[in-house]
C-alpha cells in the first residue's frame, strides 16, 4: 500500500502578487529539483500562484507534479492539455494567472531561494519587465550567459531607445507586468524552433514604455543538458530554424517593432550564430535545397536591417565577414574590413581579379573576397562600407541606477 503523502499546512490565501506558468513535457528527471526551489522562495507563498500546464504525457511528469501539489503549501493550478508545444502551453496557462506578475521559468532549470523576491524588490511604479541574471549549469562547470554584460552596473534600468544592445531574448528569468504579458501571445507554430520568446517579448515592448529593469542578484540556474536533448540544443538539427523561423519569427519581430533598432539588433545577435553553424558545415543536408531556401531568406531578411546597424552592431559573435556578406546581400558592390584604418580584406559582388577568393554562404554564392596588397588596390575609398577589425565588447553604457527594496520593505508595501 502506497503511503500517504505529508502536506503542508495551507496558508490564509489572498491574491497572489505572482503567477509563474509552466508547461510541462518530458521532464521527470528535473522536475524534482525544479519544485523544490519553488517550495524554497522567501516570497511569501500566500501569493505566489504556480499554473503547471500538463502539455501531453509522455514519462512521470504528471505523477510528479500532482504529488507536488498535493505536498506543497503553494497555491497551485495544474491544467492539462494535449501535446501542442510550449508556446501554446503557456497562452493557455496565462488564461488561469491572477497574479499582478506573470513569469514563465522552464521545468528543468531552477530558481535561487530570493529570485522573486531580488526581482520584485527593484521595481517602481511604471515597470512592465523586470530581468534576473542566468548561470549556465553544464557538466558541473557555472558559466555566465553570452549577454552577461547587461548586469555590469549593478541593478539597473535600461532603456531600449537609447540602449538598442539591451535585448532580451528569453522570458525565463523575467517577471512581467500582468496588463502586458497578458496583452501578447506567444506564437503557436512549431515549425520554427526557437525564437518565440523574443518575439512575444518584442511584442511586449512595443506597446508603450521599452526600458527593462536589470536585476543581477535575481539569479536563474539554467540547466544546458549533457544529453543535448532539449528544445534549444536540437533547434540546429531542424530544416524549420533555417526557413520557417526566418519568415515567421524575425520578420514578425521587425514589423511588430517598426523597424526599431533595439529589434534589429536583437535579430542580429541571433544570425551571429547562424553563420557559425552553417561556416562549420553544421547546418542539415535533407531536404534538398534547404542550403538555398536559406540563403534565399537570408537575403531578404538583409534587406530589412539597416547598414549602419550591421556594421555598428556590438556582438562578437558577429565576425567581420558575416557583416560583410549582410551587406553584399543588400546591394552594397563593395564593403571593406579594416583594422586601425588599413584596408584587411575587400569584399565585392564582381569578382575583382583572379586573386580573389569566393565568398559563399550555405553553398550559394554571396561574392568575392581579396586579402593584404590586392585589396587595398582595389579599394575604391569613398562611400564603401567600413567594418572596423576590433574586438566586440557590448556594454549598456549609461543606465540609471535601479532603487531596491528590502524585504521587509517589500512586505509593509503589500499590506
């Protein structure tokens, strides 16, 4: 006979200050762990809803979860539905959140005891997005994210206007003003594997108010899988990143936003790593002719993103030649590469000379490339793009410092 399971005694409940929805898929093995730091925040439990979206069964997730909730003293909501992936998963848990913050953390990673509670601290009045800071966990090692530097200063609000690097790609370790979260909705096709956070964040954004506030003691321990099994770490392995996300993901993101840099530069930051996955030789074969499908989008996405965007853009995952081709795409005959003002490389639509390499992208022609003397003969000077050689740093720059409130202070302005 199975034994009963210990609950907490229910605490006296009223309206909970903070929804955090979940959808839950395959994840048994880290759930656990995930739980357990949701049992262990000091924001008071009394307000703090957990909707757990049951997205189809496919191992113990949902034995886990329903002896979770039956143990806990938290207030939660477990809803379920068949498998129609995380976006809609969590658009229907949204519809059960009473909270005044909605957040979205993923099942196999976890929280710190105080992120709620760090997070919450930093607001003033007229905030919609705050943000904490994610640590990398892999095979025993903590890194820092890629975009660690927008934690730099400390607690700190940031506006997109003035500061188009302050871009926020993922919702996990975000709380969101209810009016706003719930006033977006995060795209359902499962065609293009990532990106939907950046979207329904950008959609987020645009509706009046862009700066996010920086919260760096609000820690999120995002767990990059050994097995390499999450949605994230196979998203490379799927035709749908190459052509579907293209066309439904960042020109979305470009026409919910107006164009606006801080957009772009999103967008940016995400192609870096697109051609270091396609340069490798990483990108999938089947079907025929994907190579071309995405040359061809990545044409037309260059199109849109200004030139002064491209060549300025902060992220060193971005190199000097996938600069370069983004512009031969949009038309530019001639870019240059320089380094302390010296012409390093010269890239051209039309082949200068019989010295000039070819420069390709996913096995289609973009253009040609000369090195050293021949391209500083051929330079034509003037009005050709210049992409500086130097090591890419991205910094916030100014932003205002962000007041925080204790916890105490946190509680007598709840009362």
């Amino acid at each position: 006979m199975r034994a009963p399971v210990p609950r907490r005694p229910r605490l006296r409940r009223r309206p909970p200050l903070v929804s955090l929805v979940t959808p839950v898929y395959g994840v048994a093995p880290y759930l656990p762990r995930f739980l357990s730091s949701l049992d262990a925040q000091d924001h008071p439990h009394n307000r703090l809803q957990i909707v757990l979206v049951l997205d189809g069964a496919c191992d113990d997730s949902p034995r886990v979860c329903r002896t979770w909730a039956r143990r806990t003293d938290l207030d939660v909501e477990i809803v379920e539905t068949d498998n129609g992936g995380q976006g809609r998963a969590r658009n229907v848990g949204m519809g059960r959140a009473h909270g005044q913050w909605i957040g979205f953390p993923d099942p196999d990673d976890w929280l710190a005891p105080d992120f709620l509670t760090r997070l919450l601290g930093a607001r003033r009045r007229g905030d919609f997005l705050l943000a904490g800071r994610t640590l990398i966990h892999q095979d025993g090692a903590e890194t820092a994210h890629p975009l660690d530097f927008r934690f730099q200063s400390g607690t700190a609000r940031a506006d997109a206007a003035r500061q188009p690097q302050a871009i926020q790609l993922s919702v996990h370790e975000c709380l969101i003003r209810a009016d706003r979260a719930l006033a977006a909705r995060f795209p359902e096709g499962r065609e293009a594997p990532t990106f939907e956070d950046a979207l329904y964040l950008g959609r987020i954004r645009t509706g009046g108010g862009r700066s996010i506030v920086y919260v760096p003691e609000a820690v999120y321990h995002y767990d990059k899988r050994v097995s390499g099994d999450s949605a994230v770490q196979t998203a490379w392995l799927r035709p749908g990143r190459y052509v579907a996300q293209m066309r439904t993901r960042y020109h979305a993101l470009l026409d919910a936003a107006g164009g606006e840099p801080w957009a772009q530069q999103t967008i940016l930051y995400d192609l870096g790593w697109y051609f270091g996955v396609v340069d490798a030789g990483r990108m999938p074969t089947a079907p025929p002719g994907l190579g071309e499908a995405h040359a061809a989008e990545m044409r037309e996405l260059a199109q849109r993103l200004d030139s002064d965007q491209i060549i300025c853009s902060p992220w060193g995952n971005l190199r000097a030649r996938d600069r370069a081709r983004l512009l031969l795409w949009k038309g530019c005959p001639e870019v240059a590469v320089v380094r302390d003002g010296e012409v390093m490389e010269l890239c051209t639509v039309e082949s200068p000379s019989r010295q000039a390499d070819p420069l390709r992208y996913a096995g289609t022609d973009v253009g040609w490339v000369l090195t050293g003397a021949e391209a500083v003969q051929r330079y034509s000077g003037g009005d050709v793009p210049r992409i500086p050689l130097w090591p890419r740093r991205p910094r916030l720059g100014q932003t205002r410092p962000a007041r925080t409130m204790s916890l105490q202070g946190l509680l007598r302005r709840r009362r």
